[in-house]
C-alpha cells in the first residue's frame, strides 16, 4: 500500500499549481495590451484643402493631435467665408465632438491635446478639452499673437523646448520642426500594424511642397523651415516613416477616415 499513496500525494502536490490560476483571479485575456492600439483620421474642416485631426489610442490614455477648426463653423450654413477672397473659405461639414462621440469618447477623456502650431485651425477647439495637458512648445506658447492669447492661462500645459517622448516608449514622439511657425512641431507616431507615421503640421501643406522641398507661403521663418524639411526626411529615413500632411486633400481622400482606424 506504502508506494501507491505516496504516489497519489505527489500527483496532488503535482496537480496544485496547475488549479491554482483558476481560484479568483481575472481572466489574463480581459488585460489590455500596453502601448499604442490605433490612430483615427477625423475630419477637421474642408476648404480648398482638407483640414485633419488625429486621434491616438494609447493604454495609458487618448492623445489628440491637433483640433481643426472651431466647432462653431459646422453650423454656419455657408462655412467661414475669408474678407480675403484670396484665403481658404473654410468649411466644417462635421463637428470634432460629434467625431468623437461617434467614438465612444467625451472630450473629457482625453488625455493630452498636441497642437502642431497655433494657427486658428489647428487651436479652434482647445476650450472643449479644459481638463487636458496641452503640448506645446515654449516658443510656441509664448509667441505674440496678433488675434490675442490662443490658450487660457488656466489650461494644463507642458511647455517643451525640442523633441518629447509622449508616454515614455517611444510609441509617440514630438518632433521639433521650427520654421512654418515658432514652435512649429511635427508627430512621429509608431503603430503597431502600419509602421511609422509622421504627421507633418503644416511644416509642409501638400504632397507638393514635399516632393520639390518647397517652403511653403505665409511663413515665420524660411531657413529654419528649411532645415526643418531635412530633419523630417531624416526622421523619415531612420524610422522608415510614411509622411501624412495634413493638409493634403488628395491623400487624406485615399485614407481610412474615422470611425475607420490604423493599427
Ligand atoms: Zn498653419
């Protein structure tokens, strides 16, 4: 009898650690990958060119880059049609809250705002996400505006000076493109499934400017544009990045549009 129960109890002693995930602890499969998940392309405003917004899915929380046109013009039945004839008559055939609603997401759950630039149609939306951390560059922040200050005083705000790892893995990197405005900033996003992406801001407007490095018009400051054109190809180059310009009508048309998504 003696070898036949000690072999049982260690069949037992064997079998415990097996049983053991069973006993109350939360089904692994539930756990939300660490990281970056998906990039929405939301529209942001339509005119002679597209305006875009981008919105990043990370496990630590919603960055959106940029925020288009103010809300505001979607319910003007005509746009905003410019006292410059000459200047883009803009449009906004969808709202960014209803975009994100769509979604699922409240402008409350968003994490971090980034802003290429300070232009008004890339900050028209910067008062529905109080609660944010804007990103933006100390030079950006601090240069006069013509029109008055761009963001309030009581908006959360990290002031950078330069290129910044957005949640600490390198999934999201600001890249400091000076030239089209002060603090001019471009995004370099990694995503799991599509690889590298580098949303330009405005440092170039369409696919033209890139190809022929061509500095665009109504500009603060062309050499470091310039130079910012070759940072960007570098970037590109390293990181074997597409480039998605924001203003490109053409390309964002041939793009997945939210609620379709990147991985
Ligand atoms: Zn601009």
């Amino acid at each position: 009898m003696q070898p036949i129960r000690r072999c049982l109890a260690v069949a037992a002693l064997a079998a415990l650690p097996l049983a053991t995930p069973s006993l109350g602890q939360p089904a692994p499969a539930q756990a939300t990958k660490p990281g970056i998940e998906r990039l929405y392309i939301l529209n942001c405003g339509e005119g002679v060119a597209g305006d875009s917004c981008y919105l990043i899915k990370h496990s630590q929380g919603w960055l959106l880059w940029d925020t288009g046109l103010a809300d505001a013009i979607a319910a003007m039945p005509e746009g905003q049609r410019p006292a410059d004839p000459r200047a883009t008559h803009w449009r906004r055939p969808k709202t960014l809250v209803s975009q994100l609603d769509e979604l699922g997401v409240k402008p409350s759950d968003i994490k971090y705002v980034a802003v290429s630039h300070t232009h008004p149609d890339h900050v028209g939306n910067m008062a529905l996400f109080p609660q944010a951390t804007l990103l933006v560059q100390k030079a950006e922040y601090e240069w006069p505006s013509p029109v008055g200050p761009r963001f309030k005083p009581e908006q959360p705000v990290t002031k950078l000076e330069g290129d910044h790892d957005v949640f600490g893995d390198g999934s999201v990197t600001i890249i400091s493109t000076p030239g089209h405005t002060p603090g001019h900033q471009s995004l370099l996003v990694k995503l799991p499934k599509t690889g590298a992406v580098l949303l330009s801001g405005d440092a170039v407007h369409f696919k033209d400017n890139w190809d022929n490095r061509r500095v665009p018009e109504n500009n603060d400051n062309q050499a470091k544009s310039a130079a910012s054109l070759q940072r960007m190809a570098d970037v590109m180059a390293k990181e074997k990045a597409q480039l998605w310009i924001n203003h490109d009508k053409a390309q964002r048309d041939s793009q997945k549009l939210s609620p379709g998504f990147y991985e």
